[in-house]
C-alpha cells in the first residue's frame, strides 16, 4: 500500500494535483443542495414506537407544534394599552402564512363562558376588540379568572404577563414565522416587553444558525490552524499542503453526504469541525520530520521517502482506529448520530489517502527558495523547541514512581466523577445564555405554568362489549347485511370508529330499504354498543384524570395540566348557578354529555376534540412543564408512575405518553445506551488492533493508557463541573478515542523503530523528545489553540466541542509525553529484548 501512495505522489504529482482538484471542485458543486433538519423527532428512527404513537396523537386530536409568544408588563397587562398591543401581534400571527389561524389561542381568540341574565349558557368572544377604557380591561381580567383553563397559560398568576400560542403547520417555518412576528412587535410602542419561545422556534432557529455557523467557524478553525503552523514552520508555502488537505476532505465528504440526499443535523452540521484536526494532524508528523531530514542540496525525493518510511505505519494505524471509534457510533440507535459517525469514519481515510497522496506530491514540487527558510528555522530553535522538550522526557524517567502515583490518583478522581454525570439535554439550551430564546424561555416560564409541553393519554377499551356487540352484529339474520357488517368490521379502524361506519351505512340504507328490520337491529346493537363505550363520559373515569392532575400538581414538577374535567366542570358551572361550588363533574354520564353537547355551541367547538376522541374512548391530559430538560420529564414520569402504582388505572384503561418533551427524553435515554455500546465495543476493537500493530500484549496496554486516562478525564471533569451530559459531550468521546490514540501510536511505533536501530533505551529516550515529540506537541497546540474560535460561536454545542477538543489535545498530549516514557521505563526489560 505505502509504495502504490508513494508511486503516484513521487512519480506522478501532477496527476495527483488534478485529481484532486476536479474531485474537490465537484463534490463542492453539491453543498448548495443542502437541506437543514434540527428536529429532535428525527433522532428516533420513523418506526420507533414513541414517535408512531406521538404522531398518531398528533393526527388524531389536532395537536399542532406552537410558538409561544410571551407579552410582560410589571405593572400589569389588564389595561388598553397592552391589551391592544397583544390583539395587534395576535392578529399579526394569525394571518401569517403557515399558523392554523382557526387553532391560535390568545385573549382575542378564545370564547368566554358565561351565563345570561335568564340564566340560559352564553359563549361570547372574550376579547371581540381591544378595550377602550380601564373598566373593560378590568372586566376582561375578572372573565379570565373564572376560566381554568386560560389561567396562567394565557394570562400569568400575577396578572403581569399574557401568552399568545400560535400552532404552525410546520416545524421547520418556525423561525421564518417567528421573525415576521418579531417585525410587528418592534413596531409597537409602549411598556410592554415581548418575548418569543417554544420547542419548534428554538429548533428551527437553531437550524437556521447552525447554516450559518457552518459557514464560519470552520473557516475560522482552518484560519487558526494555519496561523499556528505559521508560527512554527513560519513558511507560508510550506503549511499550504496540510490545509489544503484539510479543506478538501471537509468538501469532498460533505458534498458526497449532501449528494446522496442526507439532511444536515446538528450533528452532521459538525463534520467539518471533527476532520479539520484529525485530516492535519498526520500532515503535521509529515512536515515536522521532513523538517528535521531536509538539508539544502538533498534530494527532496529521498527525503520524503525516508519520512514517508517512518511514518506510513502508525498514521494508518492511527486513522484506522480513528475511523474504528467514530464508526462504532453506528451502532447506536439514533439515525442522524449513524450518518455522522459513518461520514466522520469515512472522511478519516479518505483524510490518510489525500495526506498520502498530496503532502508528498507538494513537498517535491517546492523549490529551494520556498524550503531555505526551514533550516534557519530548525537551527534557531524558534518554536516548540524552545520548551526544552528533553527535560519533560528527563522529568518523566526521573519522576516515574510519583508520575504513576499521580495518574492512579487523578484516574480515581476522574472515575468518581464520573458517577456524578447528570444525563440531560434541552434544546433550547443549545443557545446561549444572552440568546432571546433563551431569555425568552426563563421570562416566560417564569410567569407563566411552562412552555413545554407533554402529553398523558388514557385509553378505554373493553374487549368483552366489543366481542359481545360483534357478535351480536354477525347473528342478524340477512345474509346481504351480514355481508356488509362483515366488511365494515374487517378495517383497521378503532373498533368504534367500524361502528360508526356501520352506523352511517345502516342508516342510510334504512332510507331505501322496504324491510327495515335486520337494518334496524344493526341500528340498535351499533347505536347501545357506542353508548356503552364512551368511557370517558363517565363522572368516575373524569374523577380518576381529577386525582391524576392533584397529584401532579402537589409534586410541584408540572406547572399546570388542562384536560377534559376542565371543560365539563367550566360548562357545568354556568349551567346551573356560575358560582363557585357548582364548579364540579355532574353525577351521571348523561350530564357529562349534555355538558359537552353545549361546548360544541361555542365559537371554538373543535377544542373539544383536542382533549378527546370523538368516541369519547381516548382522552388527552395537556401538561404544561416550565423546563424542557430530560431529567424534569423523567422526575413527571416517574411522579405519573407513583401516582399509578398506588392508585391503579381503572380496568380496561391504559395509559402512554406522548409530545416532544417526552419524544426528546426518549431518544436522549436511547443515544446514552447506544454510546455507551459503541464506546465500549470500539475500545475492545482498538485495544485488539493495538496488540496486533505491535505484536505485544504489553504495548497494546501501554497504547491505551492515554486514550484511558483522556475519556475518563474529561467524562469525570464533566461530572465534577455539573456539566450536562449531551449529544455532543456524547458524541465528543469517539474523537478523544481517535486523537488520544493517534499519539500513543506514533510514540511507542517510534520509539521501537528507534531501539530497534540503536539498541539503548538511554539514546531512544533522548531522540524520542527531539522530533517525535515535538511533532507531537506541535499537534497538541496547533488543534487546541485552532479551534478556540469555536468558543465564541453563539451555539452551545460548537462551544462544548471548542473547549472539549481543547481538553483532550491538552490531557492526552501530556499523558503521552509524561506517562508512557515512565512506564516504558517499567517494563524495558520485557518490551525491549
């Protein structure tokens, strides 16, 4: 393999600079067929059960994705002012293109519930224009007050914040949405503060920002590196190669991934990021030793060959187990988490390839005049040598004994950190802390019950009165009507709905029909099978869902749940007196009905049918969370559990949950299990391919210690910090496992090679701290520092993967150059015969 690189990149650079460039050139002709996807529902696979059942209920009971739109007045919203200003910005919202108008809720858009002087139910807008003077203002505060379910989702406890909730027909108009809102806002005058938030606003946002992101930090990444190496090779010419390298393989595999139709997530958004240091860090062993081989008059041919002798080795053992660690993210079962770690294992050899191939092929078309620099370079000792590499490997074999005790002990210390991780992600918190969204989410929350939401669904369903109605159906005795009853019951449909059908079709057959009698019978099973089924007409099934949202409510973990006890006990109320104590469930199911017969009059009837199917079998408890963190929603389930076990769901009743809280906490417990998995078994895989790389058990163990001791690091560093186990904290472990390894690789291979020739440990040692670790430390610090710029990215997850590669650079490097030559040391005797 190395002769096949180095025969096309000594023998024939030309063919290697045009192949390169033309591939370049048309894998960019694809980028701009890009397509944005930062939704977290996309995490779970389309036929993974949470997600099914979640857009089922979203199917079923009009349950649409919302912004919410937040209006704040210290001194309080009831007066003309701010109520028109929120009328004027609810409007605004409903008349924008993609908002389901019919659906927004606000204080303009909702009925009141009232009764008339004669006592007969009223439903009139609550807000039918904005109010001319303080009395009416004041009389819209007093409405609301007597209306559970618009109280403190609509309007805050407090009375000095109001909510607009625009549902949106899709999730990625979001931010298009949101922004043209904005421009009414701003048009406004006034005291009043508006805000704007929701899961669908922050994701897409995300999206839009991430596109941009893109755009810029690896860019800027690539502008640092390329100042660093500036710095120690300070030859322009020179440092061109690896970052040409660098930007063709960021080019080539993006291009290729967005070619063949894969959407760009925020993890496949960081592709770039990841392959800029690992597609450098062998161009940097490559020019460090050229570097130190290169004399004027020296065959550059000659010189690159000797180097690519030294080196081929350990970079494709290096690539490979870098490629190993992030293809084993395909073992999780997070779909845009498979796309990363294929395209990033991908761009890795495809990295060691155009390394291979252009770096040589570059290096023997400089000149002497670009290369006569290099050597006043290297003879003046400007750069890492100025650190005095020699004294870390003396300090290293000198020290071994308290080198090893403190690795022990910080490995320890890392380990019981460790244990204090706190798994949890929320994206909203992959903005910032300054970002409007985020403001917008603490403000709002706040003041109001909670922006997120989760869904708890209880479903009827009796299997002896639907087998009794069934069979009841197939014994009429009409061969032609059995026939269609038989038809009608064979769907996929909820039983109840096949009844309906039935139902329709027997009626309206009736109309043509001379004998009615089998039709009728058909009529009257259907018709007292419906009657017994609507389950949740029932005062003792309303009871349960009252006793389900108590306890909720005395945990203190959901800030408000709205169901259908609300909307019977609201109607009720104004059925019989208005007052307070008739704010109560009636005692038959015959009440309960006529309670959500006279809803259905009002100027919203299709609310209903967000809290209950129309056979009245399947029920919707809407809760209202004021934080979208996945430990909260697993602290409300777990609340919903107790809740269970002591007080047990009612025969036949079953219960699921549903909404992107929930679906976020979901694929967050599946992408740590995953992790994990693929950490562990890409561990295995690496430590096997060590001992066979070196045919030595004990190198093989000595190869790992820094990739060990770097996971276990960072990961107890985390803990200790408080620091949230994420996505991309998650994601971060493979590219430690590649970088970590990448230096014990080149460490140990050279430090064999160098034994090998001059049979001293003593000598071994001493070379080993001029070249191999400065190219090692020249790594260490031209990716640590070349991507600082990544912490002043305004998005949370670019940050973490600024300060974290940071780290492992740092952490691994040290490990490296302090650790192994003490513990090579150790076990000379066994490793060097």
């Amino acid at each position: 393999m190395k002769s096949f690189f180095l025969y096309w990149a000594l023998k024939r650079p030309k063919v290697v600079f045009w192949a390169v460039g033309l591939v370049t050139l048309i894998t960019a002709a694809l980028i701009p067929l890009i397509q944005i996807d930062t939704d977290p529902e996309n995490m779970l696979p389309e036929s993974q059960l949470d997600r099914v059942f979640h857009n089922q209920i979203k199917t079923k009971f009009q349950l649409h994705d919302m912004i919410v739109i937040g209006m704040v007045n210290e001194q309080g919203v009831f007066n003309p002012k701010s109520l028109a200003n929120m009328t004027e910005v609810a409007n605004k919202a409903a008349n924008t293109a993609g908002v389901i108008a019919y659906d927004l809720m606000a204080l303009s858009h909702v009925d009141n519930v009232s009764q008339t002087e004669t006592g007969a139910l009223k439903f009139e807008w609550l807000m039918k224009s904005s109010p001319e003077n303080e009395m009416q203002a004041q009389w819209v505060a007093t409405q609301v007050e007597r209306l559970p379910l618009l109280k403190n989702t609509l309007v805050s406890e407090d009375g000095k914040a109001a909510a607009i909730y625009v549902p949106i027909e899709r999730k990625d108009e979001s931010h298009r949405i949101a922004t043209e809102i904005q421009q009414t806002i701003d048009a406004l005058s006034g005291d009043d503060v508006f805000h704007i938030t929701g899961l669908p606003v922050a994701e897409d946002t995300f999206g839009y920002q991430m596109f941009v992101q893109m755009g810029i930090s690896a860019p800027l990444a690539a502008l640092m590196i390329c100042i660093m190496m500036w710095w120690y090779f300070r030859n322009l010419k020179f440092i061109a190669a690896p970052m040409m390298v660098a930007m063709a393989t960021c080019i080539m595999i993006m291009g290729v991934m967005i070619g063949m139709g894969y959407t760009v997530h925020i993890m496949s958004s960081m592709i770039p990021i990841f392959l800029m240091p690992i597609a450098v860090v062998d161009s940097i062993h490559i020019m460090s030793d050229f570097t130190e081989q290169y004399q004027k008059g020296k065959d550059k041919r000659d010189v690159v060959e000797q180097v690519m002798n030294h080196l081929f080795k350990p970079m494709l053992f290096t690539s490979v187990t870098s490629a190993v660690g992030f293809a084993s993210l395909m073992l999780t079962p997070i779909p845009p988490v498979q796309v990363f770690g294929a395209f990033v294992a991908s761009g890795i050899f495809l990295a060691f390839a155009l390394t291979m191939l252009f770096v040589p092929a570059y290096l023997i078309s400089l000149d002497e005049a670009a290369l006569k620099n290099l050597q006043t370079r290297k003879s003046t000792g400007v750069g890492l040598k100025q650190w005095n590499l020699k004294k870390w490997g003396i300090f290293a074999l000198n020290k071994r004994m308290s080198l090893l005790l403190f690795f022990v002990v910080l490995s320890g210390l890392s380990a019981w950190g460790v244990s204090k991780i706190q798994i949890n992600d929320n994206p909203v918190r992959w903005f910032k802390a300054d970002h409007p969204i985020r403001i917008a989410d603490e403000v709002l929350n706040e003041h109001f019950a909670g922006t997120y939401d989760a869904y708890i669904v209880l479903q009827h369903s009796d299997p002896d009165l639907i087998a009794q109605v069934n069979a009841s159906l197939l014994e009429v005795n009409d061969d032609a009507i059995k026939a269609a009853v038989t038809q009608y019951l064979a769907g996929d449909e909820p039983v109840t709905v096949q009844w309906q059908n039935l139902l329709a079709w027997a009626d309206e057959a009736a109309f043509d029909a001379e004998d009615t009698d089998a039709l009728d019978r058909v009529i009257d099973i259907v018709s007292e099978g419906l009657s017994q089924s609507g389950y949740f007409q029932n005062p003792e099934a309303l009871t349960y869902i009252e006793q389900l949202q108590e306890a909720l409510k005395q945990s203190g973990l959901v800030g408000k749940s709205n169901g259908l006890p609300e909307v019977v006990k609201t109607v009720y109320r104004e059925l019989l007196t208005g007052t307070a104590s008739d704010y109560r469930l009636p005692d038959s199911k015959a009440g309960v009905a006529q309670t959500l017969l006279q809803y259905q009059s009002s100027h919203r009837p299709q609310d209903l049918w967000h809290f209950v199917s129309t056979d009245y079998n399947q029920t919707v408890l809407w809760l209202q969370l004021t934080s979208g963190d996945n430990q909260d929603m697993s602290r409300v389930i777990d609340a919903v559990d107790a809740f269970v076990a002591t007080q047990p769901l009612p025969e036949n009743v079953s219960l699921q949950w549903a909404g992107k809280t929930y679906l976020n906490q979901v694929w967050q417990q599946e992408m740590v299990a995953g992790m994990a998995m693929s950490l562990a078994s890409a561990f295995v895989v690496v430590f096997v391919m060590m001992v066979l790389l070196f045919r030595s058990v004990i190198f093989g163990v000595l190869a790992m210690l820094p990739l060990t001791i770097t996971i276990t690091f960072i990961y107890g560093l985390i803990g200790w910090l408080g620091k949230d186990y994420d996505m991309p904290i998650a994601v971060l472990s493979s590219l430690t496992l590649g970088l970590s390894v990448d230096f014990a690789i080149h460490f140990l291979q050279r430090a064999r090679d160098l034994y090998a020739e001059h049979q001293d440990f003593g000598i071994t040692m001493r070379l080993m701290f001029e070249e191999p670790a400065t190219a090692i430390s020249r790594n260490a610090v031209v990716i640590a520092l070349g991507f600082t710029p990544l912490l002043l990215a305004p998005l949370m997850p670019y940050v973490t993967v600024g300060f974290v590669l940071a780290l492992i650079m740092a952490v691994s490097a040290s490990v490296t150059l302090l650790l192994l030559p003490a513990m090579l040391m150790f076990v000379k005797k066994w490793v060097f015969k």
